[in-house]
C-alpha cells in the first residue's frame, strides 16, 4: 500500500517537478541523464556507491580510493544528483570508475539504470533515502548500506514528522553505519531497527591524499574557502585591510557557487590586482593581490600551502562547510557561529585547539592579523589539527570492513 501510495503521489507532482527544472540551468544540465541513463559499464559485479553532491562526492572518492587497494572490490559505480558533482568525480577518476547521474526516484527510472548490472551493494552516503531506489536495490537481492549516516537538525523534525512511512523505507535497508551516537539515536527515532545500526566514525576526518603538494611548504597565502552569498558583504571588506597589513600576501577567494565569480570581481577595490585562478593555475603564480577561485577541485590543493584559512557557509547561516579541510595539512582553520551540520565537528576542533570560531567580520580580521603575526602560534593550531585528523582516521578502516562484511556476502559463489 505505501508503494503505491508514494508513487501515486511522486507521478502526480513529477510533471510540475519537470516544469521548474527546466527553467533552472543546474538542473537542466542532466535532466535528461537522470530520467533513465544506464549503467553501460557493468560485466562483472561492482559496487554502487551514491553520493548527493560535492561533499558526499569527496566522501565516494576516498572510498573507492582507499577500498581500491585494500579490499577485494574491483570495479565500482558512482551516481551524483548533480552535474558539478558527476562531472568533478569523472575528472578524478577519469576512465577508472563509472560515473553517472542519479536517475530521479521513478520506477522505470530506477530501473532502466538497473538493467544489466551486478551490483554487490548500494552505499547510500550520508541520508539519501530515495524509496523506490532503496526498494528496486532489496528486489534484487543487492544490500542496501547507509554510509557515514547522518540527520541535520533541519532534517530531524520532517523525518520524525514522516516516521510512519520511512519505517517502510528503513524496512529494505540493511545497514546503517552512523557517525556518532547522537546520529544513531536519530536514525531509532525515525523507524530504523536499532539492530541494523552501528557506529564508525566520521568519515569527513579522512582523506585520500595523493598528488597534492609538500603541505609543510607554505606559501604567504590567506584562503576564504566555500564562501556563500551571504557572506560576502562580511568578507570582501578585510581583503583590503589584510593586503595593506601583509605586504605581499595574496588572498584566495573561493566562492561555493561558481555563479557568484563575476560579483565578487566587481565589489573588489579597482586599484587592487586581480587575478581568475584559471588563468595562472599550473604556472607561477604572478604578484598579485587577489585570486578568485574560477575552478572546482582546487581548493584542497590552496588550503595546503595556506598560512591560514577560513572556512564560509559559517558566518551567515547556512550550516556551515567541511571545516576538518585545512587541518589535513596543519593550516589553522577559523569559520563562524553557523555550523549547524558540524556541530560536533566544531566542538571537537575547538576542544582540541585546532581552530578557531569568530562570529563576525570584525573578529575575523582580527584574528587573521593575530595568526599571521604568531608564527608559534599558527604553528600550535596546526599540529593540533593534524593529531586531531590522525586520531580519527580508524572511522574509514571500521567503515570499510563493515561494507566488506556485508556486501560480499552477496558476491557470485559466497
């Protein structure tokens, strides 16, 4: 009956869903893809990992990174929601792994992609409940594996709201693999079965770092990184400030929509230098005094040789960005009060005195300047960081034999 019933009501509003998508340019990008492509690379079995966006999408490539070299998986497929997503996991992986778009949650959809492939397991990154997905995986027999789950306190009271029809969904989901406590309790109070719930860890604090530079070089750089609309107002006044009291220092500015580029161009100060990060990336970076970010993918390697970096998504609210990032490569981190979906990211940090939160443009200034001139003190923030990042690195190693358990069990000849 709840089948029915949801699909009953998905048909229903589809047609207007596809109405607004086509007037949005992000979503028209891979419409057509998610309305039934098909997963063409599949002669032997490969595991199905599903990642929303850019930061599941980092999460997916550490995972078949990491699984690649150390468990028995040979072939894998990934599916995003949306297209800069797809596109920056096809650029990574290049020919290696499959990449395609998320067919929408519609049952020929699913089962077009489906058609022909041998999937050992569906990993769904973080919270992607998508019914008729969850349900065509359990038909065929394919385990069904929440990953790094979570529920943003946004999320909670809708899903609670819900309880009565996800309990149908959780039903046909074999594993849930939480990244704390906190977050399993979420998962019983919206109708998960206690017994399928375990704890691993958090998934953000690992990376699979290769090809990235000698992170201990550092270079006379400040980063502003996944900087959100809102914020900008608050931002770009400390750039001038910062040039005039670091001579020679160079600001990076990346912006989390690539949309807000030409915006924050024309409310720069007209006598600074101005440079697109396109256009000197890979050559030496000539004497400028501000460099906006043009590109995806980049912002990990700029945070490595940052003296420096604060974290957006923070200060205005909109529940922050992965604030661990820097610390990967002991760049002190600052972001703001709005961390809403990193809350216990942000205390354990803070706890450790690997960072530092500021609660508007006046406080970030100032703590820019204090950093930049205590190297002993940089240098402190920085080593916390990277003893905090080390301590946590057990969650993925935990994760990935929890999938292994699971998923080959479903393998021809288990």
């Amino acid at each position: 009956m709840w089948k029915v019933a949801y699909n009953l009501v998905i048909h229903l509003v589809f047609p207007f869903f596809a109405l607004f998508s086509l007037t949005k340019k992000k979503m028209r990008k891979n419409f057509l893809e998610r309305l039934g492509g098909r997963a063409h690379r599949a002669p032997g079995p490969a595991l199905w990992i599903h990642a929303a966006s850019i930061g599941e999408a980092v999460i997916a490539e550490n995972l078949v990174n990491y699984m690649s070299s150390r468990t028995p998986f040979g072939r894998f497929a990934v599916t995003t929601n949306t297209y800069y997503a797809r596109d920056l996991l096809r650029k990574r992986f290049a020919e290696r792994v499959y990449v395609s778009s998320l067919p929408f949650d519609l049952p020929f959809s699913i089962k077009r992609f489906m058609e022909g492939s041998t999937f050992l397991a569906l990993l769904l990154v973080e919270t992607e409940l998508w019914p008729n997905l969850i349900w065509a995986a359990h038909a065929q027999g394919i385990p069904v594996i929440i990953v790094n789950g979570r529920i943003s306190d946004d999320t909670l009271p809708q899903y609670r709201r819900f309880s009565f029809f996800l309990k149908h969904v959780f039903a046909d989901v074999d594993l849930v693999i939480a990244q704390s406590e906190q977050q399993a309790e979420r998962f019983r109070s919206i109708g998960m079965d206690p017994s399928r719930i375990l704890q691993a860890g958090n998934l953000k604090y690992y990376r699979f770092l290769d090809n990235l530079p000698d992170s201990s070089i550092k270079e006379d750089t400040i980063c502003f990184g996944s900087v959100k609309e809102k914020e900008l107002p608050l931002i770009l006044p400390l750039i001038e400030p910062l040039i005039g009291s670091f001579p020679g220092y160079s600001v990076y500015v990346v912006p989390r929509e690539l949309n807000l580029i030409d915006g924050i161009e024309e409310n720069l100060p007209k006598h600074l230098r101005v440079s697109r990060f396109s256009n000197i990336k890979g050559s030496r970076p000539p004497e400028v005094d501000v460099v906006v970010v043009d590109t995806v993918g980049d912002l990990m390697n700029i945070y490595s040789h940052s003296r420096v970096a604060f974290v957006g998504g923070s200060l205005a609210p909109y529940g922050g960005q992965n604030i661990l990032e820097p610390l990967f490569f002991g760049t002190p981190v600052l972001f703001g009060p709005h961390i809403e979906n990193f809350r216990e990211i942000g205390a354990m940090i803070l706890s450790a005195g690997a960072g530092l939160m500021v609660h508007d443009g006046k406080e970030l200034l100032e703590t820019i300047q204090v950093l930049l001139r205590n190297p002993e003190k940089r240098e402190g923030l920085g080593n916390a960081g990277l003893r905090l990042i080390r301590e946590q690195e057990g969650a993925m190693a935990k994760t990935v034999s929890l999938i292994t358990e699971a998923a080959w069990k479903n393998s021809p000849g288990s």
